[in-house]
C-alpha cells in the first residue's frame, strides 16, 4: 500500500466494521488542507483499494475495510460472546471483529 492507501486504511480501522461514506472519508483521512485543495481526492483511490479487495463497498457507495474470512472461524455478536465468556463457556475459533491484522492488507 502507498501513503494514500495506508491513510485510508487506518482511518476506516478506526470506524471497525462500520460503512463510512465517501465523502467522510475524503473530509477527515487526509486533514483539512488536502480537503480544501481537492474535495474528492480520496475517491481514485478508494475504487483501487476496493479493486484490490482491501476494502468493500455497500450499494449506497460507503466504504469499510474488508473483513478477513478464515476457514473455522464462526462470527459471534460481541453481545453473545460477552454473555458466554460471562457464563465461564470457552468457544473456539470466534470472530468478533472480523478486520485481520495490518499485515494481511499489506499483501492484497
């Protein structure tokens, strides 16, 4: 990933598996100089990232970073997962929050 690319991801890191729109993501990644100077910078390579598979996209056009699939790993609601730990229940291979480490990107 270039600077661009790595400016974007960490902002969308922060939002978790939360969609941002375009725009947000244009107005607050690259700082309020860059915003004034081009509004829709982020745009170019926010298509290229999604192309990639770094990122993904709902109809409405907002971004998150593309959750990372393993093969025996189970989604649970951070809610059920809470409850179970909670209750003393070990569940092996549960996936909370879906985003892998920085290093998995680095190679899309």
């Amino acid at each position: 990933m270039d600077i661009d690319e790595r400016e974007i991801f960490l902002f969308l890191k922060s939002y978790g598996g939360d969609f941002v729109a375009a725009r947000e993501i244009c107005r607050r990644a690259g700082g309020r100089r860059r915003y004034q100077v081009d509004h829709e910078w982020a745009i170019p390579i926010l298509l290229r990232m999604n192309e990639r598979g770094i990122l993904e996209m709902n109809p409405e056009g907002q971004y998150r970073v593309k959750p990372q699939k393993k093969k025996n790993d189970r989604f649970v609601s951070p809610d059920i997962a809470k409850i179970l730990k909670d209750s003393g229940v070990e569940v092996e291979g549960v996936d909370t929050s879906g985003i892998g480490p920085d290093e998995f990107y680095e190679q899309l």
